[in-house]
C-alpha cells in the first residue's frame, strides 16, 4: 500500500516516514533481499550522519578551547603590561 500510494503521509493513525516508503519501495522492486539492502543503507547513512555530528560537535569545543586560551593568554600579557608599567 505505501509503495503504490506515493502520496500517503498516514496510515491508520500513523505517519508513513521516508525510511518505511524507501523500504517499501525496495521491497516492490526487488523483494525481500532489496529490502534488507535498503534498511542496511538506511543504517550506515545514519551512522555517518551521527559521525559528522560528532566531528562537528569535537571541532566546535576545540575551537572554543582554543579561542579561551588565546583570550587568557592576551589578559595575562596585558596584566604583565601594567605590572612592568608601575
């Protein structure tokens, strides 16, 4: 039903998510072993999109880190500035 009806959005009370119709439409090509194929690269998108957020999420605290250190190395040089000044 959901691979013949590319307009559904719900069936009974639930939603018709994009990964059930992709699976769906893989199932009506090419059965039960397209299927499979499908969900396995469903799966592996996933996991690369969870590991490009996490090398986002890690770049973006070293970053942060970094942009700390260079602000507390300036305050240092500058409080070194006024002791030599007095």
């Amino acid at each position: 039903v959901v691979a013949k009806c590319k307009n559904l959005r719900h069936l009974d009370d639930r939603p018709v998510f994009d990964d059930e119709r992709r699976c769906c439409d893989q199932w009506l090509r090419g059965g039960i072993e397209a299927e499979r194929a499908e969900r396995q690269k469903i799966r592996n998108e996933s996991a690369a999109k969870r590991q490009a957020n996490h090398e986002a999420f890690a770049k973006l605290v070293n970053d942060g880190n970094r942009n700390a250190n260079n602000l507390a190395d300036e305050s240092d040089a500058d409080i070194d500035d006024d002791d030599s000044k007095r």
